[in-house]
C-alpha cells in the first residue's frame, strides 16, 4: 500500500519536499531496527526499497534545500552501508558513484560528507588506495569552511592514505599542519586535544621509518613524549586508548636511539594501562604485549620476550583476533633460535610462512604494490634458523626464494597495474579468495597431512591458472644451485649476497662451490646508513649543499664498510673476477667499486687509491634467481636515444644533472654533447633531442629498442616512488606532458637489452626489504629489460659525458656491460686527479642485471671496412685485367 501511494503521489506531480523527508524518515526508521536482523533477507529488501523510494522522491523535485540535500546524501549512504554488512562491496562502489553523478553536491550538506567519507572507506577496503586518497582530497576541498573538528578529522585520514602509499613527506606536512592549527587554538575540547596528540603520535612513527636520517630520528623521540605528555593529562577512556600506542611509539623511539632500559619502562606502562582500561580495546593489548617483548628481545633477556609474545597471541586467541599471529609468530621462532630450541623454531617459522602464504595469495588485482615486501622478515627468520642448524646451501636458497618470491609479487602488481579485461581482473580476483581460502586451511596445525598434500596440488593448480590469466610466464622462484651456478660460468662471475639479521653472513656463490662466511654480529643496517652518511651527505640525502666537503668523500668510513663487508670475503673470491652483488636494505645504496682495501691520507688525493674498481667489475642483481631468467632476456633490435638539454633557458647554479624542487630547472648543457657523441658513434641509432625528444615517440619506439639510452634531469621522490620522473618534452599537441613516470614504465613492454638512465639517482628510491630499491632502474627491470644502468647521487653534468662516452666506447669493443663500465671509471681516474678524482664524479653510475657484451656495429666503420676491401680486391685484380689486355 506504502508503493502505491508513492507511486500515485509522484504521478498527480503534487509531491514536495516534506513528503520526500518523510519517506527518507520511515527509511530511517527501518534502519535503525535492522541491526538485530541482519540475517533476514526480507527485512533488507525492504529497507533498500525505501531509501530508494526516498531518493527517487528527491529526484523528481525541481529543488532542494539544505535537509534534503543531506537526506538524499545519508539515503544513498545508509543504502551502502548496507550492502557493506551484506559483503555486496563491488555495488557500493556503484552506487556511491551514482550519486556523485547527480546533481546533489552542496557545500552545507553534512550528508555529503558523510558520502563522501564512506567512498574513501570503501576503496581502502578494496586495496585502492590512490582512489581513495583522491576522494579525500576532494573532501578537503568541499569541507574548507567546515568546523576544524571536521577538518582534522578529514586532515588525519588523508595523512594516512599518503602514509599507506609510501608518500611519507606528504604526510608529515599534514601531521604538521594538524599541530599547527590545533596547538595555536587556546583551550581545545577534548576530541580535538586527542587529535592533537595522535597527530604527534604518526609523526613519530613515521620518523622512524627514515632511519637513514638521523636528525629525522631524533625528532622522532620529541613528537612521541609530546603526544604522551597531551594524553596523559586528559581525563576520558579515549584518551586512555590512544596513551597507549602513544607509550608504545614513545618505546620504539627509544629503541632506536639504543635506550632500551627506557623502554622497558615506557612498554610495561603501557601493558598495564592496556589491561585496565575502562573501554577494553583488543588492539591496545595484543600490540602492548607485542612491544613488551620486542624490547625484551633488544635487552637478549629472551625467556622474558617469549612469555610476552605467547601473551600476545593468547590474547589474540581469546579475542578471535588473528592479524598479529603470523608477525607474533616469527618473533617467537626468533626468540627459539636464541634459546637454540630449533625444533620449536622450525615449528614456529613454518607455521608463519604458512599464513604468509595466505595473506599473499589472497591478494586481489587493486592491493597497492608497496605491500609486496611486509612478510619478508618472515622468510629470513627461516634463513636464521637455517645458518644455525649448520645448513648454509639450504639458508641460501631460502634467501634467494624470497627475494624472489617478493620479486614476483612486485611483478604481478605491475601487471595488475595494466589494462585487464573487466572479466579477467573479475576471474583474477576469484582465483585470489580461493587462494586465500585455501592457504589458511593449509596453515591449520593440526591438518592431515594426506589432506595437506590435496591441498598443496589444488594451490598449485590455481597458481598456474592465475599467472596464465596474467600472462606472467616467468617464475622467478629459486632455480636451483646447479642452475644458478652453470649461469654464473657462463657469465664468469662471482655472486656476493648479505643475510644481516643474527648469525651474520655473507655468501660467495661462485660456479664451483658456495661458501658462507660468518660476520662482524655488530654489522647491522643501522651501523652500514651511518658509514654511508660520514661519508659524505650528497650520497646519502642525494642532496645538500653543494661543497667541496662533500664532493670530496671521506675514505675512513669507505675502508671500515671494506673491512666489514669485503675483506672476511676477499680469500673466497679468485682474482680479477667479475662480481654480481645481490644487496639488501642500504647495500643496495652501496657502489661496492668505491670501497677501499687502503685509506689515503689526503682525501682530496683519490685518484691512486686501492678502490676495490681496481681488482673487479661489479655489477648488481635483485635475485640470484635472475641470473638463469636474464640469459633469454633483451631482445630489441633498435638503439634509441632521448635527451633534453633546454628547460626554458635557466642558469645552472651549480654543475649536477640534478633534482630541483621549486621552479624551472636549470639547462644541460652537456646532453647535447652526450647525445652527438652517440649519434657520431653509433650512427643508425635514433636520436631524439629537444624538441624532437617527445614522450609519445619514445613510446612508440620503446618496444623495439635493443639498446634505450635517457638523458634529462630526473626527478625522484623517495616517499613516493611511483611518482618518479624522467622530463622529456611535452607534445606538441598536449596530449603527452613529457614526464616518463616510473608506474608508466612499469607498465611499458620492454625487449631492451639494456637501459641507461643518465640522470640524477635513476638508481635510488625508497627501499624494499627483499627486493633493493623500488625506482626508476627497477621500473625498466620490472617491465622486461635484461639490464640498467642507473646513478645513486646526483651527477656530475661533464663527468657524466665523459664517462658514458668511454662506457659505449668499450661495449662498441665488444667488453662485457660490467667491464665496460670498469673500464670507463678506471680511464676517468688515469685523467683525472685532485678533487676531480673523488669518487663523487666517477661512482655514481651501477649495472643492474645481466653484463653480457652487446652487438653494436658502428654503421660508419662497416662501411670503411666494405670500402676497404673492395679497393683491395681491385689492386689485386687490376694487374692481371691490363695482362689480358696486351
């Protein structure tokens, strides 16, 4: 009766606004008592098809005023929460864009906001995390002259997206911003003081991630006892909730600064107050006690750090809360290790790989990249346990497997990043929950072990279903030992890879055998970033003043890094042979030819010092396992070569190809010269200058390059490195901006041989535990090319010429890439001495991936040589032909 009605109200065209709000209201009604009857499909029916009665009311009104914008907003929102209860995800998304398709956004609707939240919820939840931080910044600007209740509210959830995808500076400015506003406001009520305080709180955390910058550390520990210092004089159990994580960040902060005693103290307080808390919180407990034994294990005090870690997951148990347990896990089996109880380890380990697998698997095709290397401390507990046990073959294939397996994740999410059929990401979506599903029934403990090895084979086979969907044919798992070792004979090197999580090690895996080398305990990734910074702020920041002080690296601490991480290596590695070091964490950073067996006196005077150039070439792999996988890889047959030199005519004020921040950059100069350099050597390449150097050219000549070669100033951010650049030239009919950005290339067909990114720090970005470093040589690495060639500071304009031209100068020779690159650094140092022989001008560049010799027939010499042999011919002829003739 209730529809007929309406439907007789809407034909007689007498509807009105208060009949709209009514209908919205009984809408409401219903809602509010369908809670408790979730279950009743009848019951949901019913409620949707009266918000829909209400929206349609609204639709049929020429006008709204402000209540009834709010009320078709919250019947559209309501209507989603719904279908969210439901597990109906993918119809919210539509149906909240249906709204936003309307004509319904006003700026006092209060409604619109709350959409507008719900749409920002709603991608996150389905991993699409850009989407939804670009729905919050459009809530930011529709929320401008809202109440700063409501701004912060949309500041702190904005921040978190920005710290979700990586853009960490992003979200410090708005935790600053957040401070700023708040803390000039004289007497904040109490929900804007905990803001505050939370604002202080990620700011810290977010601090402790930047390790490789110390005075960002620091200031990690003062943002934490502020917020501790805000929430410890608020009376109310919100406030109690959030002192805790405010402790527990606090505690870090002095882990970090080695002041573990500190806290110990700080980590039992929050365990304490946790326990007791007025408005329980299950989070604040399991993570409490987490902290509570992560600083037991810093303090070796490990029976005390296993009673808190088994604390944590009982309490995970008792609360059916099981997101902690794999990471709870591993801590567990680490703790096992130093109790040398490695049966419990191996049990422990196991089942955390297990529920690894589980999460991983069900990854679906809109989860961010940056996930991809969470688990990875997971898989070096198991390389630990390993090394313990006296087993270094299996420890190292286990570290290969991983990184690896990390690898290969990063690689279907940049295929996922591409243009999938809409009912191919469906089916790959489906085959990922099925694969979640499952790995946890795998993970069970207590699982037959006939029904585990059913299991085993429906994975697999679902597996091999998705990487075909993909098109992902290459398995970057572990190839094997033999394998890798035939490849490394092919290549006549020797691979060189770190384990820097306790008992330290090196391996040396050369065609013959493998050996692992015990190393200096003390060798941590925290004491490598601070060798790396005394030796000079350019390399580390990638930035700072240009002064002599710092072009002028300092020897010392590049003979300490030799001593801690070559010279326990150095009687495994025969002489003269080519090395391929597979880093991790800041090693990737390291360009280990710079290191010195011998440290001069005079740090202005380098030019003869022992670098460790001198006895091999080096270049860098991301996994042992692409050494088998690279021999099959670059099959291009074009060379092309793009550069810029002008940007508008601005003055450099000083000579690097650098990255700057505000305004034009300044012109290169010296690309001109680098690019006719090439073109006279290799004259049937394609180059592209200026502006001829067009993003839609080079895209369109992208998939046949054998040999790509890029010369411009790259623009790299460490936060966000995705949205690194090369700046080529816009076209001219707008359609490109000229900006080669690395999520672009990572989805770019690649069949290059090789790839040389002459700018500044195309080696560089934010780092991936188990993979090295995700930036712009890891972006043509992704797509397809067999190698790269990148740099880790910002270059020398001059220098760089001349060392790219003796680099193509020995490949056009037929050198391998690896010696090639040797070749040109050790030239540069014959010709070069003073300051000019700092390594700041000659070891920035590295190879990535395979350094076999390159085919590149100089087009003008073939023809010298056809010339040549044709005159012979004819002088050799000439006398017999006049004989005949007498």
């Amino acid at each position: 009766m209730r529809f007929l009605a309406f439907i007789l109200l809407l034909s007689s065209g007498a509807v009105a606004q208060p009949d709209c709000n009514a209908l919205f209201e009984q809408a409401q009604a219903s809602f509010a008592e369908l809670d408790t009857r979730m279950a009743d499909s009848l019951a949901i029916a019913a409620t949707r098809s009266a918000f829909a009665d209400a929206r349609t009311c609204y639709a049929a009104l020429p006008a709204l005023d402000s209540t009834g914008a709010n009320y078709v907003a919250r019947a559209y929102g309501r209507d989603a929460q719904i279908l969210l209860e439901t597990g109906r995800i993918d119809e919210v998304a539509a149906l909240i864009d249906t709204f936003f398709e309307g004509p319904y956004l006003r700026a006092d609707s209060s409604g619109v906001r709350y959409l507008l939240e719900f749409q920002a919820f709603i991608l996150d939840q389905q991993g699409r995390t850009e989407e939804g931080l670009r729905a919050r910044l459009r809530l930011l600007d529709y929320a401008a002259s809202s109440t700063p209740a409501v701004r912060t509210r949309i500041w702190m959830g904005l921040a978190g997206a920005y710290d979700r995808l990586g853009q960490w500076d992003e979200a410090l400015a708005i935790y600053e911003t957040v401070q700023q506003t708040l803390g000039a406001e004289p007497d904040l009520e109490l929900q804007l003081s905990v803001s505050l305080a939370r604002a202080y709180t990620q700011e810290a955390e977010l601090r402790l991630l930047q390790t490789h910058r110390p005075e960002t550390v620091a200031r990690s520990l003062v943002a934490a006892r502020t917020a501790r210092d805000i929430l410890s004089g608020l009376d109310s159990p919100r406030a109690e909730h959030y002192l805790v994580f405010a402790r527990i960040t606090l505690a870090d902060a002095y882990l970090a600064h080695g002041q573990a005693d500190s806290a110990l103290v700080v980590v039992q307080a929050a365990a304490d107050l946790a326990g007791r808390l007025q408005r329980p919180s299950r989070s604040a407990e399991i993570t409490s006690w987490e902290a509570v034994g992560k600083t037991y294990h810093a303090l070796h005090q490990y029976e005390e750090a296993q009673a808190a870690f088994e604390e944590a997951l009982r309490l995970g148990d008792q609360y059916g809360v099981q997101a902690r347990r794999p990471a709870l896990l591993d801590w567990l089996a680490s703790v096992s290790i130093h109790l040398g109880d490695f049966a419990r380890a191996d049990s422990l380990v196991g089942q955390a790989l297990r529920l690894v697998e589980a999460e991983r698997a069900g990854l679906s095709a809109e989860v961010e990249a940056s996930r991809a290397g969470t688990w990875y401390a997971t898989y070096l507990t198991r390389v630990s346990l390993l090394l313990a046990q006296q087993r270094p073959t299996e420890a190292f294939l286990a570290l290969d497997e991983a990184r690896a397996r990390v690898l290969r994740d990063l690689r279907r999410r940049r295929l996922l990043l591409g243009d999938l059929a809409p009912e191919t990401r469906q089916r790959v979506d489906s085959l990922a929950t099925a694969l979640e599903t499952l790995h946890r029934r795998f993970a069970e403990p207590d699982l037959d072990p006939v029904e585990r090895l059913r299991l085993r084979g429906e994975i697999e086979g679902l597996e091999a279903d998705r990487a075909t969907l993909l098109g992902d044919e290459r398995d970057t798992a572990s190839s094997g030992l033999d394998r890798m070792q035939e490849a490394l004979g092919a290549r006549g090197q020797v691979l060189l890879t770190y384990h820097l999580k306790t008992p330290h090690h090196a391996f040396v895996l050369r065609p013959d055998t493998l050996v692992a080398v015990p190393l200096d305990p003390t060798l941590d990734f925290a004491r490598i970033e601070a060798l790396m910074a005394a030796v000079s702020p350019l390399w580390v920041e990638g930035g700072g003043p240009v002064a002599t002080s710092n072009l002028s690296f300092d020897p010392a601490p590049l003979k300490t890094l030799y001593d801690l991480l070559m010279a326990p290596v150095a009687p495994h590695l025969p002489e003269g042979s080519a090395l391929v070091v597979v880093p991790e964490g800041p090693l990737a950073h390291l360009p280990f030819s710079l290191l010195l067996e011998e440290a001069p006196t005079d740090s202005y005077q380098l030019a003869e010092a022992p670098f460790l150039l001198r006895r091999h070439a080096i270049s860098t792999e991301l996994a042992a396992a692409l050494l088998v996988e690279d021999q099959v890889a670059g099959n291009g047959s074009d060379f092309v070569a793009f550069g810029r030199s002008d940007f508008g005519g601005v003055e450099a004020d000083s000579p690097l190809r650098s990255v700057y921040d505000e305004g034009a950059p300044p012109d290169l100069p010296s690309v001109v010269r680098e690019l006719d350099d090439l073109g006279r050597r290799f004259p049937s390449a394609l180059v592209a200058l200026n502006e001829e150097a067009t993003e839609s050219l080079f895209y369109e000549r992208l998939g046949g390059a054998r040999l790509l070669h890029l010369a411009s100033h790259a623009f790299v951010e460490d936060a966000n490195p995705l949205g690194s650049y090369l700046q080529l030239f816009p076209d001219p009919d707008g359609t490109e901006d000229g900006r080669l950005y690395l999520y672009e290339l990572m989805q770019q067909p690649l069949n290059a041989a090789l790839v040389v990114l002459s700018g500044c720090r195309t080696a560089r970005g934010r780092d991936l535990l188990g993979e090295g470093v995700l930036g712009l040589q890891y972006a043509v690495r992704a797509a397809g090319a067999a190698s790269t060639l990148g740099t880790l500071w910002r270059v020398d304009d001059a220098a760089t010429v001349e060392l790219m031209d003796r680099f193509y100068e020995h490949l056009a020779r037929g050198e391998r890439k690896d010696v090639a690159l040797q070749r040109a650094q050790l030239d540069y140092l014959e010709t070069h001495d003073g300051l000019r022989g700092s390594p700041f001008f000659w070891a920035a560049p590295m190879l990535y991936g395979d350094p076999s010799p390159l085919d590149l027939p100089t087009g003008s010499n073939l023809w010298w040589w056809i010339i040549g042999l044709v005159l012979i011919a004819a002088a050799l002829l000439l006398p017999r032909t006049l004989q005949r003739f007498r």
